[in-house]
C-alpha cells in the first residue's frame, strides 16, 4: 500500500449546525483503503455498552500504543466500530498503519476499503480534557435524529459502523474528538 493511498482528503467544511450550547462541525472527508492495527473487542450485537474507556486502559496497558507506532502513518488513535462475525461487532482500537503484513502477538490487522465520511465534531479545544468534555456531546449528535446528511447520501454500517478519531496534535496544543461516520449516494 502507498503512502498517498493513506492520506484523507477533507473537503471545505459543509456546514456548521448549532445545537442547545455546543457548536458541531461537521464536513465530508474521503479516505482511500486503509489498514488498521489494533486491538480487537469483541461483542454481542446486543451489547450497546463496550465500556470504551476500559477498552482503552488495556490498549495503552498492554503496550498497544508502542506495538503499533512504527507503522503509524496518521496521528489520530482510532477506535473502529466494525462488522465481525454474524451477530457480532467489534471496537477496534488502534491507527492507520501501512508497511506491515502481519500483526504483532496480541493485536489485530484489518483492512478497510474507500469510503465517504461524514465528520462530526468540534472545534479545537486547548486541552485533551477539554476535548474529552465534549465525547458525549459529539457522539450525541452523529448518532441522533438532527444530524443531516449531505442531499442525496445515506448513512451505511458495513463494514464500518462507525470511527472514533482521536484528532490530538501535541505539537500545537489543540485537540478535538471526532465521529466519522461512513455515507454513500443513495440509490
């Protein structure tokens, strides 16, 4: 896989909606096939409480982090709501990676095809606690009955559900947490 097949190509901003006192941005992006390594959870389709910030302690515990930073070729740490077996999803917990054939003991190595995004998030806040404040609200909104799809999309789950970005630049001190969720045109 190339390193151009991994960039994001984010297009202007399409529109700003206000809801209650957060502000969301929300734009389209698209993502040529990528490759995901991580740790794999497992779960029972009826299950709608991972207990992502457990998930997320084994990760960083585990060394997950430090298994997966060489191949790294985007910033953001990701968690990757996905199809898995029937009856079944998985939070996949990790980055965009290229350069690697095979994951590590413990992790898992997963490829995803093109997809049209619809971003929702926030702007850039100062800190990650700042940014962490405003998870609930975010995710509130992607998966809520007042978000609107761009004319002549539709949201599909398959076989991405859906992507945590975890959209924090050190280096410049500003951080934000993102819902990418996957739309296609209708028909």
């Amino acid at each position: 896989m190339s390193e151009s097949g991994n960039k994001i190509n984010q297009t202007p901003e399409i529109y700003r909606m206000v809801q209650k006192t957060a502000e969301f941005e929300i734009y389209r992006a698209h993502r040529e096939s990528y490759r995901v390594l991580g740790m794999e959870n497992k779960f029972n389709n009826d299950n709608r409480d991972p207990d992502c910030g457990a998930r997320w302690g084994r990760f960083f515990d585990s060394g997950g982090h430090e298994k997966l930073k060489p191949f790294l070729t985007e910033k953001p740490l990701v968690g990757v709501f996905c199809q898995s077996e029937p009856g079944y999803y998985n939070y996949l917990i990790g980055g965009v990676v290229s350069g690697i054939e095979s994951a590590p003991e413990g992790m898992f190595l997963c490829d995803f095809p093109a997809t049209d995004y619809l971003v929702v998030t926030t702007q850039w806040q100062p800190s990650i606690d700042q940014a962490e404040k405003h998870i609930g609200p975010v995710v509130g909104y992607a998966h809520g009955s007042e978000l609107r799809f761009p004319d002549g999309y539709e949201k599909y789950t398959d076989p991405v559900m859906f992507i945590e970005g975890y959209n924090y630049e050190f280096d410049n001190n500003r951080f934000r947490f993102e819902v990418w969720l996957a739309i296609r045109k209708k028909g």
